[in-house]
C-alpha cells in the first residue's frame, strides 16, 4: 500500500506516550467540561425550542476524563492473571 507515495506498513504503529498526554488530557476535559456546564447553564433563561444542545460536549469530556484516569492496557488487572 502506498499513500502519496510513500510506502505504508501494515504493521502497527508503536504507541506513543509522551509523559505530558494525562495532564494535557485532563486540562483538555476539563476545559471541554467547564464551556459543557456554562452552556447549560446558558439554556435556562432560553425557550424548550431555543436551547443549545450541550450533549456532545459532555460526552467528549467524558471520554477525556476517562483515557486520563484509565490505566493503559498492559497495567490492567485483567491482563495481569
């Protein structure tokens, strides 16, 4: 397989873990949390019709918050049996 061609492996990629992705990760959550919260907060002085839908942005700081707190694959319990 080629890509602008430059040859692509097949293999997978090795995993990249900086040691600043958790922090970045958790500002990046809760920056996305904190505009969540202030745009649900906009919704109450809005009409049932009006209102910004504020659903997608929880979720993704969920995600967030979750891959930060997440001890990656190889350190699971499940894995350690």
């Amino acid at each position: 397989m080629a890509w602008c061609g430059v040859p692509v492996s097949y293999r997978r990629a090795p995993r990249i873990s900086p040691p600043t992705l958790t922090p970045d990760l958790q500002y990046f959550a809760y920056g996305i949390l904190t505009l969540a919260l202030e745009l649900r907060d906009a919704n109450r002085g809005r009409g049932e019709n009006k209102r910004f839908n504020a659903d997608e942005a929880f979720r993704v700081a969920a995600e967030a918050i979750e891959s930060a707190v997440r001890p990656p694959k190889s350190r699971r319990a499940s894995d350690t049996r």
